[in-house]
C-alpha cells in the first residue's frame, strides 16, 4: 500500500488509553499501533472500538491518527473514588487510562458516600465537549478496607469472583464423600501409601504420589505413581459447574485470597486429595530407569485414600536428616519418600542430558496480618521437596501429552516456542557486546540456553545475563497444534496434573477417559470469547504453527473449537496474572508509603531510556529511578548492552548494577513507586572519571561537578547511539508505551513481585 492510500484507509481496533491522556488504537490486523493525541481521545474511552485513519507521523516516527467512527463502546464498568467538588458530584477512575473523570448526576449516587470506592456505569458516553455521565451501579466500601485491592482488581480485569446460582445448586447436590458404587472400572489403590506434598497454606490437593523400587527392562529403576483428582467424575461436560469453570479458565490467587475455578465443595472437599478420606484419581503409573527415561506408562481410574499430607518443609527435613523428629513421627512413609528422592536425582540427571533450561530465580512471598496489611515480603526458598514433586509432575504431564499424540485425538498441549529471529538477534547482540564467547545459533536449542547460563554462572554479571536470557523466551500457550516446550526441551508437553485449578487439566482429563474407553471427547458448544481472547488470538495469529513445513491445510471444525478453547484459556491465564499482580502491586505500595523518605540498597533489574528499575534488596520491592533523578548528566541509553551511560562522567547503570536509593513518592492509584538515587558517595563517580580519563583522581578539574559539562551546554548529539537528558523539562516523567519500553514482564513504577508462588510455578510450566 503505498503512502496516499495508507492516509485514506481506515483500520478498525481498540482504544488504548494512556494516563498522560494520550492513547493508541491497538489495529486488529496487528500492524503498528495507532498513536491519538490527547484532543482525538476526548470523545473516546479506554477499551473503546473505533475506526481510525493515519493523518501524519509524530515526532518519534509513529503513525499519528484520527478517530473516524466509534464502533461500539466498552461496557466495562468503571471502578473509582466518589468526590464531591463545588457541589458537583464525579467518579475518578482508579485506572488511569480512562483519562477522564465520570459526572454523577445528584440522584444517581444511590447509596455511596463520598470518599467511598464504587463501580460506575455510564450513561452518557464523553463527547468532545463533554465528560462522561454515569451512575453508580455498586458500592465497594472505603479505601482502605481490608481486601479492597482485590474487590477492585476482580472487577478492574473481568475476573468472574461470583458462581451462577445454576453452579451452586448443582454443587450442593453433590454428594460428600465417594460412594461405592463410584468404584465401578477403578483400580483400588487404597492400600498404596500414597501422600500428598505441598505448602503449608494450600488448600486444595489436588496431586498424590507414590514411589517404589522396581526391575525396569534388564536393569534397576523405580515404578512411580501420580495420582490426580478425578474433577471430570463431577464436572459432566456442559454442566452449570463446567460453564462456570470454563468463564473463569483458572483458578487466582491473591495475598490472603482464593478465587477458585470450582465452587468450594469441589475443590476443597469432594475433588481435594485430602488425608484419611476415599477419593477418585486418574492415575499415570510409570516406569522410569536408572537414567531417568520413563520407559513405559499406563493411565487408568483409581481410588485411593491419602495416607499422610505432608508439607515441602517437613519432607526436605526428612531427606536431610532421617533420624530426625521429623521423620521419627512419620517412619512408616519415609521409606517411600526416599524412594521417591531416588527417582527425583535420575529425572534431574535426564533433564541434564535433555538441556532443559533452568536458571534459579528468587521467589517471594508476601506475608500479611489479619487486616491485610504487608508484614513482610521473604523470598521462598526451593527445597529438593518443591523440585521432587516438580519432576513427577513433568513426568506425567509429558505421558498425557504422548498419550493424545500417539491416539491421533484432539487435545491441548502447553506450547513453548523458541525465541523469535527479532529476539534471537538482541540475545546475541547483548553477549557479544558482554564479551561472553558463547552464542546461540541460528535454530537455537534449549541446551544452548543452559550451557551460556553455565558458561556465566560465575562471573560477576551472571543475575544480568541470565535474565537477558529468560527474557528472550516467549510466553506459552494452549493449543491444540504441538510444536514442543522449548524451555522444558520436550517433544510434547501438556498440563494434566491440576484439574481442580485450571481448565486446560479438566480437558486433558476427559479426552484420555476417552481414549481408554476407546470413543472421542466432543468439545461443547463454548461461549462467545470475551476481549481478552480476541486480543490474544490477534497477537498469537502467527504462532502455534504445525510443527511441520508441509502447506498448511484448512483447519477442521473440531481443530478451530480447540483453538478457541486454548486461546480462551491462555487468554484467562494472563488476565489472573495481571489481576494477581495489580493486588501485589497495590500491597506494596500501602507497605511502601510508610517508608518514605528512607534509604536502602538495591539492584537494577531492569534498564530502559527513560530510568532505571531497582530492586530493593531488603523489600523485594521493585521501583523507579526516573531519569531525571540521575544528576544533571545527559545520558545515552545503549539498547545492546542495556544500560544508560552518562556523557560526560563515564558513569553506567546496567542490569545487574548495585545503587542506594530513597524512598520519594508512591502513587497507590498508578501502582507506582519512585525512587531517587543517593549520590551521598561519589566514589563511583570517581571511578568512573578515571576509567575515562585514566587521572581523574590526580587531576582536580577532571573531578564530577554539579551542572551539565560543555558540551552538555552545547547539546551536541551523537548520531551513533540514542542521548537522553536528564533534565525535568526533557521527558515526562510516565512511560509512554509506544516509545521505550521496559523489557518483557516490568511495568513502569510498579512494585511487581520477583516471582510467583510456589504454586504458580507449578502450574505456569
């Protein structure tokens, strides 16, 4: 399309707000956003579809556009504060890209006071010369009532927190515990002293194993059993409870909070693995040799009766200390738990040889009082227990997978694709400009991945590689198309191992019934998918691609609705992280706001043209060194090496770089920490000088002052490299999301947890 057709044609999208009152118009045909100054947006709102056609490029070389027609308007309802200001009344959005505040008319307040939190409905949408009308549709309760943040994040993000009546009724006419007459076609397994091993706060179990010594082919092995709630025994296909659990796709966890994807009953009681009780499980009985390779596995339903419920603590306990009191009050199972230690090391050595990845990250936890309010963030600690039971579950999980694949039936795999060529270019880029020898090739492996990480591991910068590592991965999926786990290296990889948590599980569970009765699992008729599924399938439209070079034929019907169905619960996936984040997010910034003005040490951990993100070393928080807290300094952002190096003194902040900073501001509705860089010890700065100079500490004049240098003053630019200033008047101080950006995974000013929980780990594989 040449450039005079481009400015007459219209692309259709949605609206992207922005907090600065800017926004974008994400295009549906997944081309460059479109960027809309802040008078294009005035009759818009966030999530708004509209068409819109390109008028000009701006500045930064984007495509500047105007609205041309608004296609339909959101109907997210908008959370926010009720004011009250020279007798008028008005809703300020909590999320900030709405950019406008909602009028409420007198007699639409209903029973809300002022100060309170409220869900607002519109009524009138903005105009070009009019703010938006609404009415308050729900209040929510004071700002700081205990577990506000998740009262906003559920609505803010669309996160279903209320079971249909439909759902409820069914599940109160469950039974409570196993009948006889479910045993029909099951394995007893009740004799088989199978335990479950988890936290110390989880709730629902939804894994049990078993481990025992055993002559696999000529030589020695082990004989290992997962058994897995049998959810798909309860929850019929199609059934109020399935619909319902379908919606929401995955179960969210918050600090302090659940919000399950199957009413209470299930997972907490009828489907839970719970100790001392009969339970139905779909079983994978595995052989697995001396070197780690499952030999030979078999599915099957089973009951069973947990025979002890054991915590990753108490286990790693036992296997460092077998004379200990712990393992004294359990003696009768630690026998079984060394077994299952035996096989764990073997797996562990497969894994090796496979050259899966597997850089070691910090994990944190965020421990609250009764209120709700942060008492500390710890980081958790992975014992051999957590990486025991990890191992078993890949185990099983690669089995479902070759079991589908090997019956030619229909299913979801949990797809992990390599880097892109775009990503493959930056990694290698970055290690030449690090001068680490290794690189990765062209069809880049997995074990590349993890000898560089071995390679590094020592030298000084090695936290820094190795997240430039990991951020070179993408995210995966669901799909019904296998094109392997790249991280994990395998063939085939799918999630079988957590029914009563995530939905993908549930199907995996239904069509290997299907296969051992020798029939096919039709999908239902699923509802229409929501916006966070059309907006991932535009954004994944070129991924998940047959792992074949073969021309592509034309999907089946049964392939289009499982691409629905991965794409739903991929999209649901990502939407109970962004919640789980924002309530983090939330949390840290309440703790945050009663340490302001104080002073810790911190790492950068992430680099961008417009600051730098720290994380504190005693907090785990993670915040904003904006660039214009760096000094009066202009600075070139150096996207290879990712760091911001300073003109005139030499200085460079990199990943990986150690700082000392203040606590300056914290914006609870941005989800925003700022801090300001302590410059208390110039010893860097010295430092710095001399490797610039070779004698910055024998020549006075050579010395860092206050104020920008010569040629500051005369604004020279390098057109080899970007130059920011570090001025207040150079940049605002938000991000603009079409400039520069941070790397995958930070969100500006935000104080996002280091990891997830133990429990999402397990289930993100």
């Amino acid at each position: 399309m040449n450039e005079k057709n481009s400015l007459l044609a219209e692309f259709e999208g949605v609206v992207s707000g922005h907090r600065d009152g800017h926004g974008f118009v994400i295009r549906d045909d997944g081309q460059a956003d479109i960027y809309l100054p802040s008078n294009e947006m005035r009759a818009v709102l966030h999530k708004d579809r509209v068409k819109a056609r390109i008028v000009r490029q701006d500045r930064k070389g984007r495509p500047e556009g105007r609205v041309t027609e608004i296609v339909e308007r959101s109907d997210s309802p908008i959370i926010g504060r009720l004011l009250q200001e020279s007798g008028v009344w008005l809703v300020a959005p909590e999320d900030k890209r709405y950019g406008q505040d909602v009028l409420v008319p007198k007699g639409a307040t209903g029973a809300a006071k002022p100060g309170q939190v409220v869900v607002v409905e519109l009524t009138e949408p903005p105009a070009l010369y009019g703010q938006p009308v609404g009415r308050v549709k729900e209040v929510l309760g004071e700002i700081d009532d205990p577990g506000m943040e998740i009262e906003i994040a559920v609505r803010k993000y669309g996160v279903p927190h209320e079971f249909s009546d439909a759902a409820m009724a069914q599940a109160r006419g469950l039974p409570d515990h196993v009948r006889s007459a479910d045993h029909k076609n099951r394995v007893d397994l009740r004799d088989v002293p199978l335990v479950t091993i988890d936290g110390e706060d989880a709730r629902d179990f939804d894994d049990a194993v078993y481990c025992e010594p055993a002559k696999v082919g000529r030589g020695k092995g082990w004989r290992v059993l997962v058994a897995i709630a049998d959810v798909s025994h309860y929850v019929q296909t199609g059934s109020a409870i399935d619909i319902d659990a379908y919606d929401r796709a995955t179960s969210v966890y918050f600090p302090r909070r659940v919000i399950p994807m199957l009413p209470e009953k299930l997972s907490n009681g009828l489907c839970s693995l719970n100790p001392g009780v009969e339970r139905l499980c779909m079983v994978c009985d595995m052989l697995v040799n001396a070197k780690g390779d499952v030999h030979a596995y078999q599915f099957y339903p089973a009951v069973m009766f947990s025979h002890a419920r054991f915590t990753y603590t108490e286990v790693a306990a036992i296997l460092s200390n077998t004379r200990g009191p712990e393992a004294s009050q359990r003696k009768a199972l630690v026998p079984y738990l060394l077994n299952l230690h035996d096989v764990y090391r073997a797996l562990l050595e497969a894994r090796k040889v496979r050259g899966a990845v597997d850089f070691e990250t910090t994990e944190t936890q965020i421990v609250c009082d009764e209120s709700g309010r942060i008492e500390k963030i710890v980081p958790r600690t992975r014992n051999d227990a957590h990486k025991l039971i990890e191992e078993a579950m890949l185990a099983a999980n690669v089995c479902s997978a070759d079991f589908i694949l090997q019956s030619k039936h229909t299913g979801l795999y949990r797809v992990h694709e390599g880097p892109t060529p775009e990503k493959q270019e930056i990694l290698r880029n970055y290690l030449k400009a690090m001068g680490v020898p290794q690189t990765i090739s062209d069809n880049p492996q997995p074990s590349e991945f993890q000898h560089i990480a071995q390679a590094t591991k020592d030298r000084p910068e090695a936290a820094q590689i190795h997240t430039m590592l990991l951020r070179s991965m993408q995210q995966a999926i669901y799909t019904p198309l296998n094109s392997g786990h790249f991280g994990l290296a395998f063939e085939a990889y799918t999630h079988f191992t957590s029914p009563i948590r995530r939905y993908p599980d549930l199907l995996v569970h239904r069509v290997i019934k299907a296969i051992l009765t020798q029939q096919r699992y039709q999908l239902p008729a699923l509802p229409t998918p929501g916006e966070a599924h059309a907006k991932l399938s535009k954004r994944l439209a070129s991924r998940a691609k047959p792992p074949t070079e073969q021309p592509a034929k034309k999907p089946s019907a049964d392939t289009l609705a499982w691409q629905a169905a991965g794409l739903h619960c991929s999209a649901n996936e990502r939407r109970a992280d962004e919640a789980s984040r924002d309530v983090e997010a939330w949390l840290k910034c309440k703790y945050m706001r009663e340490h302001l003005g104080e002073e810790f040490s911190g790492v950068v951990s992430s680099v961008t043209s417009f600051g730098l993100f720290v994380t504190l070393d005693a907090m785990y928080v993670e915040g904003l060194v904006h660039i214009t807290e760096l000094g009066g300094e202009y600075f070139r952002f150096d996207e290879v090496r990712q760091e911001l190096r300073g003109e005139r003194t030499g200085i460079r902040y990199a990943l990986g770089s150690r700082v000392q900073v203040q606590v300056s501001r914290v914006d609870l509705d941005g989800r925003r920490i700022d801090f300001r860089l302590v410059n208390a010890d110039e010893d860097i700065l010295l430092r710095a000088m001399r490797d610039k100079t070779g004698n910055a500490r024998d020549n006075p004049d050579a010395e860092p002052r206050k104020g920008r240098s010569s040629q500051a003053k005369r604004g020279r630019q390098s057109d080899e490299q970007p130059k920011v200033r570090s001025d207040r008047a150079a940049l605002p101080r938000s991000t603009d999301p079409a400039g520069a950006k941070p790397p995958a995974g930070k969100k500006t000013g935000r104080g996002n947890s280091r990891g997830p929980s133990a429990k999402a780990r397990k289930s993100r594989r």
